[in-house]
C-alpha cells in the first residue's frame, strides 16, 4: 500500500511539475504575436519635422496625428502626452508601416510613422 501510494503521488507531482513548466513559457501563438507587434514589419527610417496638429485620435496609450503639411493619407502615431488639434507638434518618426490597421479604431491608415516628441526644434 505505501509502495502503490508513494508511485502515484511521484506522478501526481511530476505532472504538477510538467504543467507548471509548460505554462512558465510563452506558447508558439504567443511568441508569434509577440513578433507581429505594430513595429515588427515597420521599414526603419529616420525623420524629424515639425507641423500642426489637423486631427488627433485617442486610441488608449496610443494617439494618432494627423498634421496639416502630410502627405494624404500620412498619419503619427505616439505614445506620449499628444498636442491638440490646431498645436504645433515636433517629432521623429523612426518606422513607417503601410495600411495598417488598428483594431481599437476599427480604421485603416493608409501610411502610418511610429514617432515620438523630439525636444530640437526644425523649423
């Protein structure tokens, strides 16, 4: 009876063990969404400008900026505290993404520049 008991709560233990291992590392859909993050396929640039906000979005942690000298269909997309509309914003973008598509908007952007607030001035 000790002998029978002993073995069965060794495999209790050992599948504890193995369950507690898979569940401490990211599953293959994981690690594959960790890669298809909104940078992930971005074409790295490297551009600072400064213009007016036209339209701003609020989408979370995430806005989008629509300034008035863009090319059409051209929008920024920050993270940090974001200019009102009609504020002058400046920025350096360092990836651009093609129609990309946020969820949360549930809307497209045709040309889309990952930027963030630059302190230099270029005007």
């Amino acid at each position: 009876m000790y002998v029978r008991l002993s073995i069965t709560l060794s495999a209790v233990l050992l599948g504890l063990m193995g369950s507690m291992a898979v569940g401490c590392s990211p599953s293959r859909a994981e690690q594959q969404g960790a890669q298809r993050g909104p940078l992930a396929g971005a074409e790295r640039i490297d551009r600072r400008g400064i213009g007016d906000v036209v339209e701003r979005l609020s989408a979370g942690r995430y806005t989008y900026l629509r300034l008035g000298d863009s090319a059409p269909g051209e929008w920024l997309v920050v993270l940090s505290q974001a200019p009102a509309v009609g504020e002058s914003f400046a920025y350096r973008a360092y990836g651009v993404v093609k129609d990309f598509r946020s969820a949360k908007l549930e809307r497209e952007f045709p040309r889309l520049l990952f930027a963030s607030a630059n302190k230099e001035k270029t005007r």
